[in-house]
C-alpha cells in the first residue's frame, strides 16, 4: 500500500528527534526501529537533506555526516531547529486543548485506563499552561469532528464494550451491501480520513477485521468477555481480501489526494505530471464514488468494462437530475 504524506512526515520528524538523541545511528537501526527497509531510511535522509528553514540556502538546511553515511552510520549534524521544544501560540493552544477535550469526551470510555491516563493528564497540564481562559472558554467554543460517524446509541454500545472488555454482537452491512450477525472482540476505534471504524476480532473469520461503525445497524454487549488476541499493530490500516479486483486509475496531477487518502495498492508517477493508481475493489459502488468525486481528473480507467460501468453510472445520475429538474418545471 502507498505510504501517506501525513505517515511520513511523521516519521521524518521523529528521525531527526531520535538522531539527535541517540548522536548516531546504523541504517539498520533506523529502518528497524521505524518499521521501514533500509532503502526507504535513505530516501527520508535524502528528504531531510533538502529540507531547512526559510531561505533554504545550504546553511538553511538540515545536515548529516556524509563520510559516515558512506560507512552506514548516519549521524545529524545540523538540526535546523526542530528538535528544540514547541512553543504554542494562543490560537494553536486553543485548537490543541479543543481537540484533546474531545478526544477525552468521545473516545474517553472505550480507551484503556494508560491511554485515558495519557489523555487526561495531557489536557490538565495545557490547561494549566495556557491559563483558565484559553482552557475553559475559548477552546470550548472549537468544534473538532473526530469523524467517527454512528448511530449514538451504536457509538454507546461499542464504547461500553470496549470499556468493560466484553464481546459485541453486531447487525453489519459490508460495502457489498450484505447484511450479517457477527460475534467480535472489539480492540479499539480508529479514526481515519473522516470515518470511524472498530478494530476486532471476528470470530466468524477467525481474523481480525475493521468495521465501519455507520455500516452497524445494530450493536448489542454480551455478557461474555471478549478474548485477547494477537492482533498486529498495523491492523488498522485497510487491507482488502482475495475477492478484491485490482483497478488501475490515471489521474491528473491536482487529484494527488487520491494517493493519500484511498487504501492504493501502487503509486506510479507519470512523465506528463499524471499519475497511476493501483486499486484493490471490493465494492463497485465504492469505486464510483472515488471516481465520480474527481470526474474532472480521471484520464484512464483499466479494465475497460469498470470505466464503462462508471460511465454508465454517471450518466444514470445526470439523466435523473434532469428528470428531477423538469419535474418541479412542471410542478
């Protein structure tokens, strides 16, 4: 699967706050330590290496010892700032206190007791910090959407379960729009580009499996304890099955986000600034709603019997705007 940009970034910072720590380091730590091959630890030193402050003049930019690079050892010598402490402004502070409070209000019940800790106590020190005011008024006038879209009733129910570490039985629809019961160990909720899922253990597939928490039509706890699992830590990240038909989709540059955002299988970047996508479907209905949201940059779509089932979607939907146009003409 296509890293995402956010991932990255995440990652390069951390490499230069762990390199800055540490003094040195081999590439097989690194790559090891951050979940990645060696080559790919090159490609961030290499990124890092072009990145610095404003003006960007090679004094501007972070720096590494090249000598020992050629020897496998990668040492930071110039930091550029980044690993200094963070200093928050008033409107930063603000929108950081408004987004953990909501963090400790909607997922508070179905965290464990160290996460919730780690919360709360996250919350009481930047309150304290940026003073009653910020803490208590102005941020709780910020409203932060955590995208875990469900029922109230339903969000109730898994959060409870979570919580207290019992088993949920649930009413789920899948993208195939097939309705069935399952029996799960719930793990925790996931947040990931606008939409919530739980992370469980299915004991139907006897694998673990994310559920979309608005595809749950209903949810119940049961008085059985949910079992412990050995679910890997990337388990949250969408993996489809073997059913899943591999879709290739050339788009122009501006729908970058496509990359970055839909679970892609392969990214190939085109000579023309276009690129390709590679794209394990599930659900066809899923794959027009990806297609039909970015019409305007879709340059190819392979098989060609998915385009034409696209195409033919579309022009499904424009024939019914104007049927629904003519009729209030004639209401």
């Amino acid at each position: 699967m296509a890293e995402r940009a956010a991932d990255r970034v995440l990652r390069l910072i951390g490499m230069v706050a762990y390199l800055d720590a540490q003094g040195e380091a081999t590439l097989d730590d690194l790559a090891q330590r951050f979940g990645v091959p060696q080559d790919q630890v090159l490609a961030d030193i290499d990124t890092l290496w072009l990145s610095g402050t404003p003006g960007y003049q090679p004094e501007d930019l972070i720096d590494f010892d090249g000598f020992r690079l050629d020897r496998g050892l990668v040492r930071l010598t110039q930091a550029r700032g980044m690993t200094r402490p963070l200093r928050l402004g008033a409107r930063e502070a603000v929108v950081l206190v408004a987004a953990i409070r909501a963090l400790v209000e909607d997922l508070g019940p179905a965290l464990d007791d160290t996460r919730r800790a780690v919360l709360t106590s996250a919350l009481a020190k930047l309150t304290a910090l940026t003073g009653s005011t910020t803490g208590s008024a102005e941020a709780g006038t910020v409203t932060v959407d955590l995208g875990v879209r469900a029922r109230a009733d339903i969000a109730a129910t898994v959060a409870t379960a979570l919580a207290q570490d019992r088993r949920l039985r649930l009413r789920y629809v899948n993208a195939a729009d097939r309705t069935s019961l399952r029996d799960v160990d719930p793990v925790r909720l996931v947040a990931d580009a606008g939409t919530g899922y739980l992370l469980g253990w299915c004991l139907a597939a006897d694998a673990e499996r994310l559920f979309r928490l608005d595809r749950v039509l209903e949810a119940q706890v049961l008085d059985t304890s949910a079992a412990a699992h050995d679910v890997p830590a990337d388990a949250d990240r969408f993996v489809p099955d073997g059913t899943a038909t591999v879709v290739t989709v050339r788009l122009a540059s501006r729908a970058r986000r496509v990359a970055e955002t839909a679970p892609v299988a392969a990214v190939r970047n085109l000579d023309d600034g276009s690129f390709e996508v590679d794209l394990p479907v599930v659900s066809t209905a899923w794959l027009e709603h990806l297609l039909l949201g970015v019409a305007d940059d879709v340059v190819a779509v392979h098989p060609p019997r998915v385009a034409q089932q696209v195409a033919a979607t579309a022009r499904a939907a424009l024939l019914a705007y104007e049927q629904l146009a003519t009729d209030r003409e004639d209401g």
